[in-house]
C-alpha cells in the first residue's frame, strides 16, 4: 500500500512538473502549423491554439522579414538572443511580456522554420536541480530508442544555484514532434523559471536549415 501511494505522488509530481511547458510547447508549435497550412483543412478542435486563426500569411511572402541578423534582448527575463537575415517575427514581443502564456515566435519565409521561446515560474520549493538530472536521464534512455540524435546537458554561468541549468536534445526525422523535428533547449533559472526554446522545422526541412537553427540555439545567452 504504501509503496502504491508513493508512486502515484510520483505521478501527480511529474504531472505538476511537465504539464504548463508541454502545453506551451504544442501551442506554439501548432501556431506554426497553422500558418503553414494556409488553404488545407482545419485541425480537428482539441488540436488548435487560441491563436490558432491569427497570422495566416502565406510564408512565400516575404513582408516583414529582416534583411541583416537581428540580435534582440528579453529585458523582462534578461536574455538576448540572434534571429538571422531572412526570419520574421509572427507572434508575441521580441523583448518580452509579462504574460507569461503570450509567448514568441519567429519563423522563416519559404521554409517550415521556425523558433519560439515560452517560460513558465514554479514555486520556490521546486526542485530545479532534480528536475534536469531526471529529464536528462530520460532523454539518454529516450536516444537509445531512436528519439533523439543528440542529448547533453547545458548549462551557462556555471550552473549551480546562481547559474543557469538544463538539457539539450536533437530529434530524429522519425520520431519527432508532431510532425517536426526540434533542437530544443529546456532549462531553469535560480528564480525557478523553466525557459523552453526551440528551433524546429519539418523533416523535409530540417537537415538543409539545422545549422541555421543550431546557431539560434547557440545565440542565447543569459546575464548571470
């Protein structure tokens, strides 16, 4: 009995851990699908964003997008990161919002590139620290498998209670996300905020651009 009971404080833990990013992460991934999907059926209800209707131009055209690498700072989160020449800014505040749900979201022209950026604030007693060695562990066992051709940890100011920690992982074609490979960095502050980043593409698209979207990834930088 009480072993049972154990287990499914487990569950209910996990479940407070993984459920607010994960639900970022398919809306703004979905939003990008949305504005691929111009002209094609609509997903079916339980699938699409709030905003799955908003900014649906055609990713041929090119308005708006930037001719020279743009680097921008979030001053709400203090982070800077690069957005390449020929990208352009589709949802949400480059520099950031208080509103936590709005997120940010750049995509390519022309391509099924995208990259977006979602943070959420967990109380002060959550364990940061044991959050990334379990999600680390499971992403190795998850490369063995075949999910993920690339895990590492990745942390910046040293790590430890005054840096930043987290996990890094790669794709595979075969069994990525909803259709989509991700280079995706997930990682946590000393106010326990988790920040998932992602640069993403379709398969099709993904090994033409994965330097590109790499070099986004890479771009991030905290001022701790």
């Amino acid at each position: 009995m009480r072993k049972a009971i154990w287990t499914l404080g487990i569950l209910a833990l996990l479940g407070l851990w993984l459920a607010p990013p994960l639900g970022a992460q398919w809306g703004t991934i979905q939003s990008g699908v949305d504005l691929l999907k111009k002209g094609k059926e609509t997903p079916p209800p339980q699938q699409q964003s709030p905003r799955a209707n908003e900014g649906k131009i055609a990713l041929s055209d090119k308005t708006g997008a930037s001719s020279a690498p743009v680097t921008y700072r979030c001053t709400v989160r203090r982070f800077s990161y690069t957005i390449p020449a020929g990208w352009r800014l589709e949802r949400g505040n480059p520099a950031g919002s208080k509103d936590e749900r709005e997120g940010i979201l750049f995509m390519k022209p022309g391509t099924t590139c995208g990259f977006n950026i979602h943070w959420h604030q967990y109380v002060p007693s959550f364990p940061r620290q044991a959050n990334v060695d379990a999600s680390y562990k499971s992403a190795m066992e998850e490369k063995g498998i075949g999910k993920y051709l690339v895990v590492k940890r990745r942390d910046q100011g040293g790590g430890g209670k005054q840096g930043i920690i987290g996990w890094e992982t790669v794709e595979t074609a075969e069994k990525g996300s909803g259709g989509f490979q991700r280079i995706q960095w997930n990682c946590w502050d000393p106010e326990n905020y988790m920040y998932i980043f992602q640069a993403y593409s379709e398969p099709k698209d993904f090994n033409a651009n994965r330097a590109e979207l790499q070099r986004i990834i890479d771009s991030i930088k905290f001022d701790r």
